[in-house]
C-alpha cells in the first residue's frame, strides 16, 4: 500500500444528512487527488462503509 506510513496534515470529520451529500464530498476529495485508500465513512451505526463514488 502506497499510504502504510502516511501522515495526515488535515483531517476533516463531518455529519451529512444524506447518501448523496456523501458522494458529493467523496467525489470532490476523490478529484482533488486524494487517495481512495485514505478516506473513511462510518455509517450512522459507526460501522465502516466503503464509499461507491466513481473516480
């Protein structure tokens, strides 16, 4: 993996009300060229989810 010893300089946490506001902001992040692998969504249960926004 590409981000084993990546060290963020930003972290950002939200609360979005729908699905779509999050694949609006995964797709945004996903074209300012961040890296797939170093996103993460937690549902409203705080389970891990992976994101389907396309690059």
């Amino acid at each position: 993996m590409a981000h084993e010893n990546y060290r963020a300089e930003r972290t950002i946490s939200t609360i979005l009300k729908s699905e779509s506001d999050v694949d609006r902001v995964i797709r945004r992040l996903l074209d300012r060229d961040v890296e797939r692998g170093l996103l993460g969504v937690f549902s409203e249960a705080g389970r891990r989810r992976q994101s389907q926004s396309g690059s």
